[in-house]
C-alpha cells in the first residue's frame, strides 16, 4: 500500500478515476443547468480571447507610438545640436569679424593720425606739440590752420569715384620731397544719389 500512496503522490497529473466518475455523474444529473454554464464559459472565452487580440493591437500600437516618439526625440536633439553648432559658429564668426573691423578701424585711425602728423609737420605747425599729451587736430582745424591745402575730392563726387593723386611736394608750403620719392592717394567711394 505504501508503494500505490507514493506512486499516487508522486504523479499529480493523472486522475483519480473514482473522482472523474463522480464528476461525470454530477453532470449527467445536473445536465440542465451545466449547458448555459458551458455556453457561458465559451462566450466568456471568446471574449478573453478578443481582449487579448484589442490587447495585442493596443501594445503593438504602443509600441509604434514610443518608436515615433523615439525617433522625433533624436531628430529634436540632431537640430537641437546643430543649431547648438552653428549659433557657436556664428558667435565665432562675430567675434571674429568684430575683431578684423577692430583691427581694421585702428588701422584707419592709425593711417589717419600719420597723415594728419604729416601734414602737420610739413606745415612745420608741431613745434610745441607733445604727442603724449595733446591729441592731433582734426581735420577741419587742420583745413584752418593750413592756406592752400586742397578740398577732399570725394566731397564733391557724385556716384562711384576712384581717385588717385601723386604729388611730389607738400600741400602747406610747396616743399619737395626728397627727389625720387613721391606721395600717393587712392579712393574708392561709392556714393548712392
């Protein structure tokens, strides 16, 4: 007997058969109320089984939606990043065209300060003059202290004029330049009318 207990308890699976007799016998006598049981349970089943499928469709468009949204993020962060790149860029662009109109426009003052002291000291007007601390006429006081030096040319212009002027003496007084050396001005100017 200790043999058919352990074979019994050591396989779940398989059915007692007094059990299933007596199950087979509740249904035969409750025939009546276990069909729209049955009925039930397979429409129940049939309706587990759409839920599954709506569930199925649900997850699966769940998962195209987080993939799109996925895929709209990266090309959010992509622009994100290239806009990042060429605002830094043209920060870099700025500051370097800041700093050649810098460059440039020192370079101006400084081309104009040598001529202004040029003109001033071949009008011999510099004596007195401390450099460190006065500053250099301006042109208009320049025009009144200096007979004869000639008007700007590109006053008078009208649309683009290209000027270029040599000359060999000096604009106050008539003093020659050292022979064999001369002095040359070119403008461009484009004036609108």
């Amino acid at each position: 007997m200790a043999d058919d207990d352990t074979d019994t308890a050591a396989n779940h699976s398989v059915a007692d058969p007094f059990t299933v007799a007596l199950a087979l016998c509740q249904i035969a006598a409750n025939a009546k109320t276990i069909e729209p049981a049955l009925k039930r349970l397979r429409k129940l089943g049939r309706d587990i089984e759409k839920a599954e499928q709506k569930l199925a469709a649900v997850t699966a468009q769940a998962e195209q939606t987080n993939a799109e949204l996925a895929a709209r993020a990266a090309a959010i962060d992509e622009r994100d990043r290239e806009l990042d790149t060429r605002a830094a860029e043209f920060e870099a662009s700025v500051r370097e065209a800041q700093a050649t109109l810098r460059a440039s426009h020192d370079n101006l003052s400084e081309v104009d300060r040598r001529i202004r002291f040029r003109i001033l000291s071949s009008a011999d007007l510099l004596r007195g003059f401390n450099e460190q601390l006065q500053d250099l006429p301006t042109w208009q006081q320049i025009k009144q202290m200096v007979p004869g030096l000639p008007a700007d040319p590109l006053a008078a212009a009208g649309a683009e004029t290209v000027f270029q002027e040599t000359v060999t003496t000096d604009w106050a007084g008539g003093n020659v330049f050292v022979p064999g050396s001369t002095l040359t001005r070119t403008i461009n100017k484009v004036t609108s009318q």
